[in-house]
C-alpha cells in the first residue's frame, strides 16, 4: 500500500476513525487524529501492519523522498528570510559609512561651525564693503542638529561646539568656587557695539590687494622662478609643517603667522576672536591684557597640525574644506630686514634658549671660542655673542640645514604659509601694518570687537638694511638674496640692487 493512493473513500475512513474525544482518550485521541491529517496513509500503515500485511521498506523510503515535508519547506523559507536580512543590513550599513565619508566629514562638519550662532556677525555693510563670506546667518534645521551631533562625535567631547565649551569651563569655575548657576538670560555676554563706516573702503586698497593676490598667483603658475615646494600640492605638505595656520572657527578665518611680522599681535587677535583663552572665567575682549607668554603658547591656538589628533582620517578633508570656506590671510616683511629683526630680537637680546640652541653653534664654527659659556648671563657678562655676520654665515652654510631645518624666525616665508598651495583672500605688509590691519579687521566684519594693537616705535626699519649688511662681503649678500629670493618675488618686494653690487 503506497501513502498516495489513497482515494476518497480511504479518506472518508480515516477520518472516521477519530472518535470523539472523552476524557479516558483525550490525549491520544490529539496525537493519533493529528498524525492522521498531516500523514493520511499512516493510519492503513499502522493497520496494515498490525494485520501483518507486507510493506516495501525500499518503496516507502522512496514516497517520503519525492514529497518533503511542509515543516522542512516553511524552514527554508526562515532561513533564507534571515540570511537576506542580514546581507541588507551589511548593504546598509556601507552605504551609511560611504556616506558619512564624503558628506558627514566636509559639509556637514562645515556646515555646523559656520552656521551657529556668532556674536560677530553683523548686517551687511555698504556695497563699496566686499561681502567675504555669504550665508552665514541662517534658521536652525533638521541637518543643523545632525552637524552639531557629528562635530560633536568628532571632537569627542559633550558639546558641540566652540562657544558651548566655553560656557562649560565657566560653570565648572562657578561650581568649584560655590555659586549658583544663573539663567541663560543673566549669563555675561561681552558688550558689542556696531560700527557705522561712514567713509566706504577706497579703491586705491582695493586694487593694492587685487595687485599682491595676482603677483603670487603669477609667481606660482607662470613665472620661471623655481624654488623647493613650488610645484607640489596641498596634500604632499607634511602635516608638521602645517603648524603656523591658526584656525577660528567661530568666524571663519584661517591666520597664518610668521614670526617677526606683527605675529604677537595677530596672535592676540585670534585668541579674543576665537575666545580660547579666559580670564576668570571671561573671554578676553583686549588684545594687550594678554600676556606674551599666553600669546605664544601653543596651546591656545588651534592649528592645522593639530587636526589629525582630533579627526584622524578626516584631518586633511577638513583642512581642504575650511581653506576653501573661509578667509585667509597672512602679513609678510621684506626679507633682509625679517632677517635683521630676528638677529636683534633673539641675539642681541638674553634669550637662553636661542643661546643654547644656536648661539653656542656659530660661536664654536666661526669664532675662536671653542668652549663658549654655558649660559648666556655669562656670555653677556664676558662680552661674548655672535656678530650679525656670524649670523649670515650660519645661514649661507649647507650644514645648517642639514642638521635641522631653519628655525621659524628666520624660515622663508613661503615655506611656512605655503602660497602656491593655498588661495590667500588677504596679503598684508608690515610696512604699511596700520592701514593693512584696519582694512582687513572691517573686511573679516570683525572690528566691532577688536581693535588691532598700536605698533612701538623700535621697530626695525628698511633704511637700516645698508648699516647692517655694510660688514657683510658682497658675495655673501648676493648668496644670501638667492637663499630668499622666491621671498622677494611673490611678496613684491625690489631687488636690493644696491646691496648686491657695492
């Protein structure tokens, strides 16, 4: 007898042999009458063999082959639903991290520092002002907070930006030292007043950035000069040598720094624009109150050496996009005179750590002091420091830079600010600082709330450079403007001709 084969009759039969169940057949009156309807053929199977009728092992190995179970389909079907809910999640989750990669990282990052709220910000000024960065003000959104979620993920920190850890540096002083916490309305905000420009930007400024921007964009791309770096990108820049580009978020401005050009100064403007320093608890809102040892301490400044620690992998996407976003801007100096300003400042002065560092190294190469002092109150007490020439020599000798790169106070300019790989939107000079910084501060929006510091008097002046470059051979000279000529060129500055034939 064979499962299938079972006709209606045969049907008709097994299902009369369920009985109503009672309570002495309860329970095997479910499991007999189950097994019955899922396997019609197995009631005859049981009473063909209770009346010993013959059945084919090999046959009926053979019917339950050719028709599976239902149990065995529906778990197929279980399996194959997980397996698929797992790929699709995979699926998912690649394309979330593909997308945080290429969007989250730049516009999203960007968007959030750009759009909160600024104290700075102000209402447009007159046409003859040029609008630097538009759309800065805009209503919080949806995507806002999804920023300021991902900036804050980024920086791994409990807030998400700038401005909030501030305040939260000045409730954890106010908790330390008793007080209460006041209200959002009664915190202390720093006055600002709006400055009314009743006289636009004259043409004559204008036209004299327009003039250096060109000059560095020519020197660049078209200009024969040659010089180390100029043909790489921004990404072959090691990212030590990134360390002089300071960045302030809160306004969107990018300042790079060389030492000897008004840098203590600008320092002190970035640190009370981006509000990275607090005096009790308060912002500083006057360059001069802070202090020369603040000014130069790292870090207060947030530079772009510093991103890789912060976003890792997403560092230099981040530098690309804030370079492209916000304004830049460095001031330079003629080259020979950045040059006798550094000697002045760091030589003539008693600066231990430049004594130890290089004093100590040009006095044992190009004197006869083969066992200088140990300290420089000591040298300067027995009369003994490098001359400015031994200075030169320092610089003109291969071996210098062998040793270690040049210190940053007598480094080429376009080695620290880089100007064929990055767009400056402002080039300023230190000879004509005052006007250069008042233009620049109403340009950025920004002088509502600093004012560039007045400049001193013992400034070194250009009309020194014949006194001071009077006890240097000429060939020396002539060696020395090869050494900073891509200096002279891009930044606009005349060939000392006079210098170099005498």
């Amino acid at each position: 007898m064979r499962f299938h084969s079972l006709g209606a009759q045969e049907q008709h039969t097994v299902q009369a042999k369920c009985p109503p169940p009672t309570a002495f057949n309860k329970s095997f009156h479910h499991q007999t009458c189950v097994s019955e309807k899922n396997f019609p053929g197995l009631s005859d199977w049981h009473d063909g063999s209770s009346r010993g009728a013959k059945i084919e092992p090999e046959s009926r190995d053979t019917e339950w082959k050719k028709k599976p179970l239902k149990g065995l389909d529906t778990m197929g079907k279980s399996r194959l639903f997980r397996i698929s809910l797992i790929l699709g999640s995979l699926f998912m989750i690649l394309l979330i991290i593909i997308y945080w990669d290429d969007v989250g990282a730049t516009h999203f990052y960007l968007h959030s520092t750009m759009s909160g709220p600024q104290s700075s910000h102000r209402p447009s000024e007159s046409h003859s002002v040029p609008k630097l960065k538009p759309d800065r003000d805009k209503e919080p959104t949806f995507l806002s907070d999804i920023d300021a979620f991902i900036n804050q993920f980024l920086e791994a920190t409990s807030e998400p930006s700038a401005l909030p850890r501030a305040d939260s540096s000045q409730r954890a002083s106010q908790e330390a030292s008793g007080e209460s916490k006041r209200p959002e309305e009664e915190r202390y905000v720093p006055p600002r007043t709006w400055k009314v420009h009743l006289t636009p930007i004259t043409l004559e400024r204008t036209q004299a950035q327009e003039r250096r921007k060109q000059l560095l964009q020519q020197i660049c791309h078209n200009s024969s000069l040659d010089f180390p770096g100029k043909n790489r990108t921004f990404d072959d820049i090691p990212n030590k040598e990134l360390d002089h580009l300071i960045v302030d978020d809160r306004h969107g401005i990018i300042y790079c720094y060389v030492p000897k050009v008004a840098c203590s100064n600008w320092k002190r403007i970035m640190i009370v624009l981006s509000e990275s320093l607090l005096n009790k608890g308060v912002p500083y809102q006057d360059p001069l109150d802070i202090s020369p040892e603040d000014v130069h301490n790292s870090s207060h400044h947030f530079t772009f050496n510093k991103f890789w620690k912060r976003y890792g992998k997403f560092s230099k996407h981040l530098m690309k996009i804030k370079l492209k976003k916000y304004t830049k801007f460095l001031f330079v100096r003629d080259p020979f005179v950045r040059l006798i300003s550094a000697y002045r400042n760091k030589f003539e002065q008693a600066n231990e750590d430049f004594y130890k560092d290089f004093s100590v190294v040009m006095l044992k190469r190009y004197t006869n002091h083969s066992d200088p002092p140990a300290s420089v109150v000591e040298a300067f007490a027995a009369g003994i420091r490098p001359s400015f020439s031994n200075f030169i020599q320092y610089l003109l000798d291969p071996q210098t830079e062998k040793e270690m790169p040049f210190n940053e106070h007598w480094k080429q300019m376009h080695r620290l600010c880089h100007p064929c790989q990055i767009n400056y939107d402002f080039v300023g000079k230190l000879e004509t600082l005052d006007e250069d910084a008042e233009y620049l501060l109403r340009l950025l929006r920004v002088d509502n709330i600093v004012q560039f510091p007045p400049g001193y008097r013992n400034r070194t002046d250009s009309s020194w450079e014949e006194d001071w470059f009077g006890s240097i051979p000429p060939q020396w000279r002539r060696e020395l403007y090869n050494l900073y000529e891509a200096d002279f060129t891009m930044f606009g500055y005349s060939r000392p001709e006079k210098l170099l034939h005498e």
